[in-house]
C-alpha cells in the first residue's frame, strides 16, 4: 500500500514538474500571484516568486542596426605595409 502511495506522489511531482517547465514565463508569474492570493500561510515566498518571473519573462531585445554587424567593428590595429624593396 505505502508503495502506491509512493509512486502517485513521485509521479504527481513529476508531472506538475514537467507542466511547469512547459508553462511560459508570463503564465507561471501569473499562476504564481494566483496561488499567493489564495494560499495565506504562502504569500511571501510565492509574491518573490512572482516578482522573479515577471522580471524573466521581459523580453530581452537583441542588439540591431551597427552594433550587431560584426563589419562595424574598427580595427585598432593600423593595416601593415610591406617592407620597402632595395
């Protein structure tokens, strides 16, 4: 029976786990102040966690324009010239 019992738990963990990994960012922030509003002995721990997950879920803007363009780097090295010839 206790067997069971441990297996359902391990099981039920591993799934909502691997839902949780599924979920977006925007979602699990949200799920996240859902639960600190309803769970009253949880609100702290749960609100960080939410502040947390908002703050991933912004989206990070990649660098555009010149400062993506690996041409638009300067060298600062100076281009060498051959030696001169006798």
């Amino acid at each position: 029976m206790w067997q069971t019992v441990l297996v359902i738990v391990i099981v039920t963990a591993s799934a909502a786990y691997v839902l949780w990994l599924l979920l977006t960012a925007t979602f699990r922030a949200r799920l996240a102040g859902w639960l600190a509003a309803r769970l009253p002995g949880a609100a702290g721990p749960l609100a960080w966690l939410q502040a947390w997950l908002k703050m991933k879920a912004q989206p990070v803007a990649p660098p555009t324009g010149c400062d993506a363009c690996p041409q638009s780097r300067i060298d600062p090295t100076p281009p060498r010239e051959p030696p001169p010839t006798p």
